[in-house]
C-alpha cells in the first residue's frame, strides 16, 4: 500500500493514467472481439448491449470480481467509465482508502480485491462523489438484496440514477421522508406500530 497525502491528485496517478491509456489503445479490438464493435459506440443506450455481455460472461459478483484482470472485463470497466465520463461530465479517478488514507496497489496482482483497488469516476473537483465502474458490472449480477427481495438492475438503468443506492429503501424520496417526519409531529397520538405499518 502507499500512502496518500493532501497534495495527491486522483486523477493523476501513474498507474491510472498507464491503464487509462492501455485500455483506450486496445478498445478497437476489445469490442471487436465481442462482436458488437459497431453497438459498442460509447453511447448511454450502448450500456444495453455491454449489459448483455456481461450476463453471457459471468454469473455472479464473484465470478466476475474473479475475472477482473481478464481482457473483457478490463476493457467493459474501462468502457462503462468512458460512457460515465463522456456523458455525464466526470473524470477518471483513483482515490485512497477513505478509513485509512492509503492508496490499495492498483488492479492487486494478489487475486484478492479491495472496494478500492481499482479506478473509479466522479465529478471534477470533488471527493465525495465516485461510481467504480468493476462495481457496476457486479451490481447487475445481483438477483436479490440482503433481505432476499428481488433486485434486477441493469447498466442503463444504473447510468440513469448513478448515485441511487438500491439497497437504500429511504434514498429514493429524501423530500418525502422529510415531509413524513413533519407529519408525525404534527400528529396529537403517536402510532402504536411504531410508524412501521
């Protein structure tokens, strides 16, 4: 591991930066090997068929978190990112272990993965905001959340609400969660349920 310190750009790290360029030099026959070079046009709608790719090539977060240094994947976490970076204004980053301020080595060759060992992509000028594209392409290989719901999310729809959190039951109406807890104020009785209906 290195460390980080508050001079660090995440947008400049060498590693980065050699894989950014890896990745856009061997884009042509990457999405000519999958046989959708001309869907494959960085595109939003693009994420469709790259979804599909994705389900032919691995069956679970595992699976896929195991195939991450392969060729494909490397080239699908690198194109999601570019279609993030093109068209929804965001950068290219690698940033440091939010607990531990240090920097995972990047893509470990050890086999094992940490949340943080791979590039990310966020809004310009600011640290708060990122989306890991390899994390992406595992969410969609979800079939239910921790409870057992059924989850089925796909590259567009995750592109369409990038910072949605679908385990989150309470991110979707951050107003309307705002309004019920005025409304349980105003309320003389409380809920014998507890508000839990």
């Amino acid at each position: 591991m290195t460390g980080s310190d508050e001079t660090y750009d995440p947008t400049r790290h060498p590693d980065l930066l050699r894989w950014i360029a890896e990745r856009r030099d061997a884009h042509e026959w990457w999405a000519a090997q999958t046989s959708f070079a001309d869907a494959l046009d960085f595109t939003p709608a693009s994420l469709g068929t790259l979804d599909d790719l994705v389900r032919e090539t691995a069956n679970s977060m595992e699976e896929l978190t195991d195939l991450r240094m392969t060729p494909f994947v490397q080239g699908a976490i690198w194109y999601v990112g570019e279609v993030f970076r093109r068209h929804r204004e965001m950068v290219w980053k690698y940033i440091p272990d939010i607990v531990s301020g240090e920097l995972e080595p990047f893509f470990g060759a050890a086999g094992e993965t940490s949340a943080l060992d791979h590039p990310c992509v966020g809004a310009p000028g600011d640290p708060e905001s990122y989306l890991y594209p390899l994390n992406m392409l595992r969410r969609i290989l979800l079939t239910e959340d921790e409870v057992g719901n059924p989850v089925e999310e796909t590259l567009p729809s995750i592109f369409a609400d990038p910072f949605d959190d679908p385990f989150d039951e309470n991110d979707e109406n951050d107003e309307d969660d705002e309004d019920d807890e005025d409304d349980e104020d105003d309320e003389e009785e409380p809920d014998p349920a507890g508000g839990r209906g």
